[in-house]
C-alpha cells in the first residue's frame, strides 16, 4: 500500500466494515447511558420518565455495590494469581520429555473446552457438594467434618472454579513460550554456573514475562465479566458475598426490573474495566514493545 | 593451567554411533582448532568437553583432575557460542557480569573486572545498551567478555564466526588471535573452515565421521597429509586428486597436486589441456582447465596469467610435490 491511489483505495474498502464495527459498539453504549438517566422499571412499562442522576446515586450507595467492586478485583486478582503461577509450573513439568506427553498435554488444555455453565455444574455438584461431592468424599475419608464450600466460602469456591477454566489458557500461551527460548541460552548459563533455580530466575522468567503480559491482558477482560459460574452456582449469594459487578447488573436488570439502575451500573462497570485496563496497560505494556 | 585430556572417548546417540573412540592431549596453552565437514562430529565433541553432553564411554582429564562427571560450571572452562546466546533482557554490562554474580563474588570485584574486560574488548561504550542495539561483531565480542571475565581454564568456541559478514570474520579471526596471545590460555575452536584453522590453530584436528583423520601444526597437514580427506580438506582451492592413468604412471591409485604446485604455461608442458574458467584475484589468477587424459585440474598462477575460456594451456606439476595415495586412501 505504497502508492496514494491504493492508499484511498484501502481506506474506501475498509469503510464499510469499521462503520459496522463502530456502529455495533455506539449504539448499545449510547442506549445504555440513555437508559441509565431514565426512570425505567419492566413492572411499571410506559412510565418511563428523566430521573438525572438518580440511578447513579442509587447504584452507587448501595451496599452491595461496595461488596460487588470488591468482590470482582478479589475474583480477577485471584484467578490471574493461581493461573500465572499455575501455568509456569504447568508449562514447566510438560516442556520436560516424558512417555505420553502428547496425551498429558491435551488433557491439560480439555478443561479450555468446557462450557463454563457445565464445568461450574460440574464442580458444584460433583466435587464441591457437602454430602456428594468427592472433596466432602475425601474429608470424610481421613475422619474430618466436609466443608460446604459454596455456602461457607463462596468467593474462593468461585475463583477455584474458573481458576480452573483459566488455566489451560495460561499454561498453553507459558509453554509455547517456553519452547521457544533458545537451547544455547539455557546451556550459556548453565556453563556460566547458574544453579536450575538462578536458571529459570534470571533467563526463563524474563523471557516469559512477554507470554505472561498477554496472559494478563486477555484473562482481565474475560474475567471482569464472570457471570454463568456465579449464576450456575451462587448465585451471587449467600447475601452479597460472590457477587460481582456483572451480576449485580444482571439482579438490577432482571431480579428487580430496574433497568434504569442496571443501565447506571453497566455505565459504572464500562468505566471500571477502562480504569483497569489503562493501569494494566501503564504498567505492564511496556512489556510487549520490542 | 589448562590441560585437557582426551581418553578413549566415544558417544553415541541411541544406537547411531556419533564418535567412536578417540584419544586426544591438549597442552596448556594451546590454541587447537577441530575442522571438518558439517556433521562430522567436532561440535558434539566440543559439548563434550564442556559438558553440555555426556560421553558414552571414556574419560576427560582437565588440568590432570578426572571431569567425566563433573557439571559444566565446575569444570572451569567458558564456551562462546555460534549464535553467541547473550541474555536479551540485560545489558551488556549485565551479561559480562552474569558468570560472576553467579559465582557470588562482590560487587565490587564484579565491577573491576567487567570493565576491565569490556576495556580489552572496546565495549566500554556500549556497557549500557542490550544485545539487540548492537551489531554481529559487537554481539561477538560480548560472548567472548562473558567467556573471558571467570578466568577459565581454557576456552570452548563452537563456530563463532559463522554469522559474521565475510569482512568481519577476518577481523575478528585476528582478534582471537591476538587475545589468545594475550591471554595465553588453552582455546578450543571448532570450525568447518579451513582457513580458519590454517590461520589461527597452534594445532589442528581434522575429524571425518567422528573419526580423528589426523593431528597437528597447519603446515604439517599441509605438507604432509595422512589421507586423501586431508588431503583435500585443507588448503584452497582443493588439492587436485587424479585417479586412473596419469596416477598409474607413479604406481598410486590416486595422486595430489596442489593448485600452487601447478605451473602454467601458453607454450609448453607435460599437461595439455582446455581452460574452462580463469578467476582473477589480482594477486592470483586460478585457471580450470579440463586436461586431456587426466580430467579437471586447477592450477594457481602467481599475479595475472592472461587466458580466456577455451583456449589450450600447458600444465607442469611439480615432480617433488606429488602425494601418492594407495587403494585405501591412506599416503604412500
């Protein structure tokens, strides 16, 4: 595309598309925030009326809004937390040569391909059920009392469950990585009489830290807006104590018919996820520059 | 000191035997070159000295201390690699300074020597920047500042030169060189450059399918040449081998005669034959001539020699300087 005439010609072909594409974004966020000044309940149709800042006074005071922001930095900071170090370890054990390593590898990532709807089923009923569950299971086996994991410890319960869907993702982005450090820079150290640990701190680490910026990056998008696991399982309960944002938008909306708040706390959510995504990118995006 | 020892060595690889058993003495302070083609071995051997593999059966002496088993970092020896491995996410100064820190010295021990080291090197002003700021002689140079700064008993090159630029190679050949005569430690270069290992070795090795062809000074080989793989693996151009008649005539099967041993003439000599290419160097022309009962022969005229493809020329190999090789290609 060197020449002017290919230049406007690209831009003339490209038009049509990035319209969709911008139209498909503004006109939801622009109905949202109409939405948000209005009085707008689904029990009362027809009655909707200008409210100004009602909504955003109403959202924002509520209690469980405080516990819901909490709630969704504890659930993202937690899953990035046991993904990141998960993954390395992962992504360590199966860069080693060992019998069957292409079966453990595509077991490893099966977890990616499993709906989250059906995994969190799958954990609360199976694994996590006080009386059914195999976790309960094993307590019972050494003679202790079986934790009701969604009851008394949601928000952890949560974090394991998508944790668990998240960590394939990391492992398989890790270990690509991994493999492609250069053997002579590993055997360079080793002659330059670095230990396996002052190995992996000084030459694998930083050349992962790249893979590990992506991984943070698309992992906070995704996970800002965790909302089947909670639904499947807690539903946002017991009170307040795994609800997140998005589920709170979800009760206001559709639990108690109030579109207008739902539509504040959408806006309030947006806004959040740029914050987080401004300070991601201020502090780990310099990263990914060459 | 420096010594390395070599004794009944062998590696093989699964059931494929990669070196058979091979004995080898370096002196201290020897500056050896392993030449040969490209999978004959000489690298895998050079990682067996360093470390980086283990040897299936036989034994290394470093310094007259048995190291078969010992860990790369404890056999005191550095390694300077083909794609010379510095660490892209520290600086250059951080790079000389790994092995050190490593070691757990001071920093302030650390920091002498480093710059001591860059000083030899001209890199003191790039300390700062990362490998990628720099270019491929530059790189090079940092590969060998990190080999040099933990003082090592000898030092390992693996090709170091073969992702430089014609140009550069030169230069940096003379570097080694001079660092070798600096320094005064053991070097062990591996190379599939002849003229890398005529112009730099104290001794080379020449290796063929693991095999050690043959042992000695460069102008040893030159001189004296074991076999026909020697016989044609050092000197440039090749040595030029003839079989059949013309080799019949000397009771060989086969005779060398080196290009520079050739002389050449318009007018007379025992050789007749048809220029099929003339490459003028200005210091050398080499002339290619298709002999008549011999076959392809290349001749090494000293300044110009001024013909053109197609015309006859005479050819007069020096009667003295004739290798006569036998049926199993050893010399007679």
């Amino acid at each position: 595309m060197a020449t002017l005439q290919t230049r406007s010609a690209a831009r003339l072909m490209m038009t049509p598309a990035v319209l969709m594409l911008f139209i498909w974004m503004i006109v939801p966020l622009a109905m949202t925030l109409y939405f948000s000044f209005l009085r707008y309940n689904l029990l009362m149709p027809g009655m909707e009326e200008w409210a100004g800042t009602l909504n955003y006074r109403y959202f924002l005071t509520d209690p469980a809004f405080g516990a819901a922001l909490v709630n969704t930095l504890l659930l993202v900071g937690g899953v990035l937390l046991i993904t990141l170090v998960g993954g390395t370890l992962l992504a360590l054990l199966l860069d080693q040569p060992f019998f069957g390593q292409g079966i453990v590898r595509l077991l490893v990532i099966a977890p990616f391909f499993v709906m989250p709807t059906v995994s969190a089923l799958v954990w609360k009923n199976m694994l996590m059920h006080p009386v059914y569950g195999i976790f309960a299971w094993i307590a019972r086996t050494f003679g202790l009392q079986p934790v009701d994991w969604l009851n008394n410890l949601p928000l952890f319960s949560v974090t394991m469950i998508v944790a668990w869907q998240w960590l394939p993702f990391a492992t398989l982005i890790l270990l690509t990585a991994l493999q492609s450090l250069d053997e002579e820079q590993k055997e360079a150290a080793e002659m330059d009489g670095a230990g396996p640990v002052s190995r992996f701190i000084h030459i694998v680490l930083p050349h992962l830290a790249r893979a590990m910026t992506v991984v943070v990056l698309i992992e906070t998008i995704f996970l800002l807006s965790v909302f089947a696991e909670i639904l499947v399982t807690t539903n946002g309960g017991p009170g307040t104590a795994s609800t997140n944002l998005t589920y709170l938008v979800y009760a206001q909306a559709l639990l108690q018919f109030d579109v207008g708040g739902a539509s504040a706390g959408g806006i309030v959510a947006v806004i959040l996820a740029n914050v987080v995504a401004i300070f991601l990118i201020r502090l780990i995006g310099k990263n990914l520059e060459t | 000191m420096g010594s390395i020892t070599l004794e009944k060595v062998s590696k093989s690889f699964g059931t494929t035997k990669v070196i058979p058993e091979i004995d080898l003495e370096i002196a201290d302070g020897e500056f050896v070159v392993f030449v040969g083609p490209s999978g004959c071995g000489k690298s895998t051997l050079l990682r067996i000295i360093a470390g980086l593999e283990d040897a299936t059966s036989g034994a290394i002496h470093i310094d007259g201390r048995d190291a078969t088993r010992e860990a790369p970092a404890k056999r005191g020896l550095s390694m300077v690699f083909q794609s010379y491995a510095l660490y892209p996410h520290m600086s250059v100064y951080g790079n000389i300074a790994f092995p050190l820190k490593m070691a757990g010295e001071a920093k302030s021990t650390i920091d002498d020597k480093v710059r001591s080291a860059a000083g030899v090197l001209n890199l003191t002003d790039y300390l700062d920047r990362k490998p990628r700021q720099l270019s491929g002689g530059q790189r090079q140079r940092v590969a060998i500042g990190r080999a040099i700064v933990r003082q090592p008993k000898a030092f390992l090159f693996d090709e170091p030169l073969s992702n430089l630029d014609a140009a550069l190679r030169v230069n940096m050949r003379l570097e080694i060189s001079e660092l070798h005569h600096q320094l005064k430690t053991t070097m062990v270069y591996v190379t599939h450059d002849q003229v890398e290992a005529m112009t730099m070795a104290d001794k080379i090795v020449v290796l063929n399918a693991g095999r050690i062809e043959q042992v000695g000074s460069p102008l040893d080989l030159y001189r004296s040449p074991k076999n026909l793989f020697v016989a044609g693996f050092i000197g440039s151009p090749k040595m030029n081998l003839i079989a059949g008649a013309a080799a019949a005539k000397e009771n060989a099967t086969t005779i060398g005669a080196r290009p520079e041993h050739i002389g050449l003439s318009k007018t007379e000599g025992p050789w007749q034959g048809t220029v099929t290419v003339v490459e003028h160097l200005g210091a050398d022309t080499f002339v290619h001539a298709d002999v008549d009962d011999v076959g392809p022969v290349t001749a090494r005229a000293p300044g110009e020699f001024l013909v053109k493809h197609g015309e006859r020329v005479f050819l007069t190999p020096d009667a003295e300087k004739i290798y006569r090789f036998g049926a199993d290609g050893d010399a007679l």
